[in-house]
C-alpha cells in the first residue's frame, strides 16, 4: 500500500486538549512515517468533533448515519456503505474500489459486554484500511493495514479483527470514499 494513502487519511490538525495538552494523535498516524502530498482532504469523525475514547465505535455510527456529533455527516463527506463482511459480494467491491485508488476502510462496532456483577462495559471498536490486491483467502478476508499495541502494514481481516471475537467473519462494516487520491 503507498504511505501516501494512510497519511492521506491521517493528516489532519492536531487540536489541543483542555488545558492546551495535545491531543493525543490518531492511530491511523502511528502507520504514517515521514508524510507525503494530499491531494484531497478526507473527513472522518475525529477529535474535536468526538473525543478519542470510543472513536471507532463513533465512527461506525457516524458512517452509517447514525449519532449526534457535530461537523459534517459521512454521506455529505463522500463515503458510502459497502455493506458486511459476511458477504463476498461486499468484500469483493471493497478491493475494486481500493485497487481503483479509493479509500476503503473496515470497522467494527464493539458491544456493551455485561459483567459478573450485571454491569455493561463499553469496549473499544476497531478500524482498518483495506489495501489493494488481487485476490483473498475466503477463510481469512483481504489484507488490511491495521492500527493498535502492534501495527502491521499488512495482515488479514481476520488477524486484524481478532481482539473482536463477533467481528470476524460477518460483522465487519466496509465504507468507501469514492474519490480517487492519486
């Protein structure tokens, strides 16, 4: 995947927090080393729209037209539903689209998971960048570029999602951006 296309995605200004700490950068910037030309701004929910915690979870939402941020929505910011991971169909759009040069992300929205004690924790969704290639295994979806602890410039969706055990194989949302960046 060319650098170009991930820090295309995560080159956007770096708020400051209350009390003027910087904010703490995207994950999608930690794939970013050195930089390179924008050849068009990309929106996607993100800081100061939606604070850091629980932002892939938003992202989900606000990508499927759902949630009550502020800033511009994600049909009015170009991007369109795929649809799941579940479906072939679905996967094999996403990498035409990439392999056309468009930004496909994947993402999953975490649950609320209910505790011994009956309490429900909000966990932390996930996102990934779908990378261009010619074919996938079935088993394991296409390779992605994925953030986190680790990051890998390539890996399986079904690497990518497996800290997410109702993520893989039908639960994955794919959105494409459907302008070129080259």
């Amino acid at each position: 995947m060319d650098r170009r296309l991930l820090c295309h995605l995560a080159n956007w200004p770096t708020e400051r927090a209350a009390g003027g700490r910087p904010r703490a950068p995207h994950p999608l910037q930690r794939l970013c080393r050195g930089g390179g030309p924008v050849s068009r701004h990309l929106y996607i929910l993100r800081p100061p729209n939606h604070p850091q915690l629980r932002l892939a979870n938003a992202q989900v939402d606000w990508l499927g037209g759902v949630g009550t941020e502020s800033g511009p929505t994600a049909s009015e910011s170009g991007w369109t539903p795929l649809g799941a991971s579940g479906d072939n169909v679905v996967l094999d759009a996403a990498i035409t689209a990439a392999n056309a040069g468009k930004l496909v992300i994947a993402r999953y929205f975490q649950p609320p998971t209910e505790q011994p004690d009956g309490t429900q924790t909000q966990g932390a969704g996930h996102i990934c960048v779908v990378r261009p290639q010619d074919s996938f295994p079935s088993d394991e979806g296409p390779q992605v570029a994925t953030p986190g602890v680790q990051n890998f410039k390539s890996a399986s969706m079904m690497f990518a999602f497996g800290d997410h055990p109702l993520a893989w194989p039908d639960n994955i949302q794919l959105f494409v951006d459907d302008t070129a960046l080259e």
